[in-house]
C-alpha cells in the first residue's frame, strides 16, 4: 500500500511541476493574445462593471441570483487559507520575486477564468427545479461537441471534492485543537453548518456567501493593511526587491536559503495560478446561475474576483511577510507561520493569532460551503438531481470522516483528480476560444453595451 500511495504521490508532484504550469499559464497566454489582452486595456472599465455596481441589482436579463452573489459564491471557494499560508510559502522557495511572477499569472489568467463565465453563461441551461445551471461540463458538451469531455470533467470533479472537503476541514480541526476541542466534535460542527447551508440551495449559499465574503476578507485585509502601515518606512526597498528578485537570483538571508530566477517563476506562477482557480472551470458553476443580459457582462466579474483573490488578498499577505522582515528571520520549514507571528508582533499573541485562526477558519468554512455545491452539480449532470443528493451527503460525512481521521489515504489521489479537471477545461477553453472573442467583440462593439457607456 505504501508503494503504492508513493507512486501516487510521484506522479502527482510530476504533473503539478512544470507540465499543469505551461497547460495553464501557457493556455492563459494564448486566450489573452486571442482576446487582445482586453484584461490591460479595459482594466478601469471593468473595475467600474463590478466595484462599482456592487450594491447594484442587474437591470435586466435572467437568472437565479445577481451577479454579485455568483461573484461572491465564487470568491468563497477561491479565498481560502492557502491566502493566508501559500504566499509565504512561496516566498521563502521563491523569494520576493515569486509575488511579481504571481501578479503576473494572475492578470494572464484573467483570460481563462474570463472565458470559463462567458462560455458557461452561453451555454447554460435550467434544470428541472427550474435553476439556471452550467459550467465545463455544458460547455465541453454542447460547445466542444465533446460529450466524453464534458462527463470526463463532471465525473473527476464530482470525486476530487471527497478528498478535498476532507483536507480543508483539517485546518479547521487543527485551530480547534487549541481550544482544546476533540476533532469529532468540531468536525460534526463544520459537517452540521455546511449542511443547514448547502441543503438550502443556491440562493442560501449566495446569501451566506454574499454576508460571509466581505466580512472574512475585510477582517484579514484591515489586519494586514495595519502591519504594512506600521511597517510603511520598508515598503519602498519592498517593491524594490520585489521587482529586482523576479530577474535576478537572490542571495541567502538568515532563515531564507536564497533562491534562482527559476524558483521565483516557478512559486509565483504556481501561487497565482491555484490561488484564483482560473482554469479550473468551477468558477463558471457559480456564475452560470447570475442574472445577466450579456456573458461578457457577468465575466467581468471573474476579472473582479482575480483582483480581489490574488492582488488584494495575497498581495496584502506577502506585503506582511516582506515589511516585517520575517521572511528572513523564520526557515522555510516554518515559513506558513509567518503571517500568524507578524499578527501576533504587533497585536499580541492573542488578538493577533485570533484574527489570523477566526480568517483561516472562515475561510475554510465558506470553500467547504461552495466547493460541496460544485460536486452537488457535478452529479446533478451525470446522474440527475435524486443522485446529487445522494452526493451532498457523501460529502458531509467526508468532511466528519476528515476531522475524525477517517481517509487520509485519499488526500494523496487529490492532486491527480484536480490535474483531470485542469486538463479538459483548458483544452476546451482553448479550442473554443474564437466564441469567446466572438462574443467579447459583439460586447465591445455594441452600441447597447459599450459605446454607450463610454459616451457617458
């Protein structure tokens, strides 16, 4: 069995090296040429479409829920503690450099997600409880005419959440543990709390989420932006650094053991490219069910949540790994630590490691929250909807089975499952990429949409 779970693993850290980084940076690439880089030359007209329309209910079009809910149903997967704990991760590998390569990643895999709502918006369809419902695996169907794809897609999605929900509760256990809560029991919590949302249907997981997203983000954001203030006088020699380490090699520093160009690509690409899921496709099951007139519409809002994931949220935790100078001083082994110790510096062991274990752990509660609903879907199309209740209550045990200790030796299949998702989306994304434009020029060349709106 051990041989065997090592092989796993070896295949595993093979496909998430160099092969899934070229698959989704290099399809990212292709659909920002194919598109005109429109995520740089459009970039303040979509932070008004969605920033500044927040609170705005859409005028007219159909679906189930705004467009913000699907945006925030969406950010709640996307915003979890590998926010929190990743960046320094990839910083201490990768040195400053890696945030430049992670910004980078994120504004080309803009593209991506970008072309997963549009695709997922077009190709959308209602279910028999009369809810919008769509993502890959409509898309890959009707779109690609690949059916094989698309059930290829359902069916690996609808699997990896197993392991997944089961790896996410981990942390929740592992804060409660401090408290010293047994892990059946707060596994049963978490398990009881995904269930009462879940079990509502769409419209609660948007209501919970659209509540739940810009609290749990503020909380950390506020903290964070306070150790970067306190630390303003660094800042300057930050981004000096950052941008120097992303093209030349950066020398060893106390607990930080150096780091080549190639690190710095290789952890700020990876970092910038899981911490948003563009290319994943499960964005698109989120906003297939807003309410909007135009595809393109609803994906500015998949732009909006890169920027708030991964320009806002992890930049504003390197920016307290790297102004605190922790970076240098605590090892790469301990390097998940540093955000939790930074809080603690300035605000005290104990508000400053609560705020830090409250963030981790709502954020881990709403991905749980969301992530149960994509697999929900998953075999809501293989198998019908009687099947996908089935599956949400797999899921619930699984996350009390991943508290308790139950399938850790599936935590090893979770990398494969995922890189089984990643591959169709992207070839599909990429085949299916003149629709997208298609679709994207109809938008821009619109009277109705656009040039009105410029007039303005």
């Amino acid at each position: 069995m051990d041989s065997f779970v090592n092989f796993i693993v070896t295949i595993s850290n093979w496909i998430w090296g160099t092969p899934m980084l070229i698959i989704l940076f290099g399809g990212g690439l292709i659909l920002s040429f194919s598109l005109g880089f429109f995520q740089f030359k459009y970039f303040g007209f979509i932070c008004k479409e969605t920033f500044g329309k927040i609170l705005k209910n859409p005028e007219k079009g159909e679906g189930t829920v705004s467009p913000f809910q699907a945006a925030s149903a969406a950010l709640a997967s996307t915003i979890g503690a590998s926010n929190i704990v990743g960046v320094p991760v990839a910083i201490a590998f990768g040195g400053p450099g890696a945030v430049f390569w992670m910004w980078l990643t994120a504004l080309i895999g803009s593209a991506s997600k970008f072309s997963e709502i549009v695709l997922g918006i077009k190709y959308r369809q209602k279910n028999e409880l009369g809810e919008f419902v769509g993502g890959p695996q409509y898309y890959l169907d009707k779109g690609l005419k690949a059916p094989w794809l698309g059930k290829l897609f359902a069916f690996c999605l609808m699997l990896e959440i197993v392991p997944s929900v089961a790896t996410q509760t981990v942390s929740v256990v592992q804060t409660a543990n401090t408290l010293n809560i047994p892990n059946w029991v707060s596994g049963a919590v978490v398990a009881i709390l995904v269930g009462i949302v879940v079990y509502g249907g769409i419209k609660r997981i948007v209501q919970v989420s659209e509540r739940l997203v810009p609290f749990m983000a503020g909380l950390y954001l506020i903290g964070a932006l306070v150790i970067t203030i306190v630390n303003i006088g660094e800042l300057p020699s930050i981004i000096v650094l950052i941008f120097k380490g992303a093209f030349t090699p950066m020398a060893a520093a106390g607990g930080f053991t150096g780091a080549a160009i190639a690190q710095a690509i290789k952890n700020g690409v990876a970092r910038g490219t899981y911490s948003n899921e563009a290319g994943m496709g499960t964005a698109s099951i989120a906003h297939a069910a807003a309410v909007t007139d135009h595809p393109v519409r609803q994906a500015f809002w998949g732009i909006f949540e890169i920027i708030v994931d991964t320009l806002m949220v992890c930049t504003m935790t390197a920016m307290v790994v790297l102004t605190t100078g922790l970076w240098k001083t605590v090892p790469s082994s301990d390097a998940a630590s540093i955000p939790a110790r930074a809080f603690q510096q300035l605000l005290g062991e104990g508000l400053g490691g609560g705020i830090v274990t409250f963030s981790i752990s709502l954020f881990v509660l709403s991905t749980i929250i969301v992530i149960v609903f994509y697999g929900e879907k998953q075999a809501e199309y293989l198998f019908g909807t009687r099947f996908a209740k089935i599956m949400k209550f797999i899921y619930l045990v699984a996350i009390f089975l991943g508290a308790y200790g139950g399938i850790e030796f599936l935590y090893s299949f979770l990398d494969i499952l995922l890189a089984s998702i990643v591959i169709p989306n992207m070839i599909g994304l990429v085949l299916m990429r003149n629709q997208v434009k298609e679709l994207k020029d109809e938008f821009f060349s619109s009277s109705e949409f656009y040039s009105s709106i410029k007039a303005k």
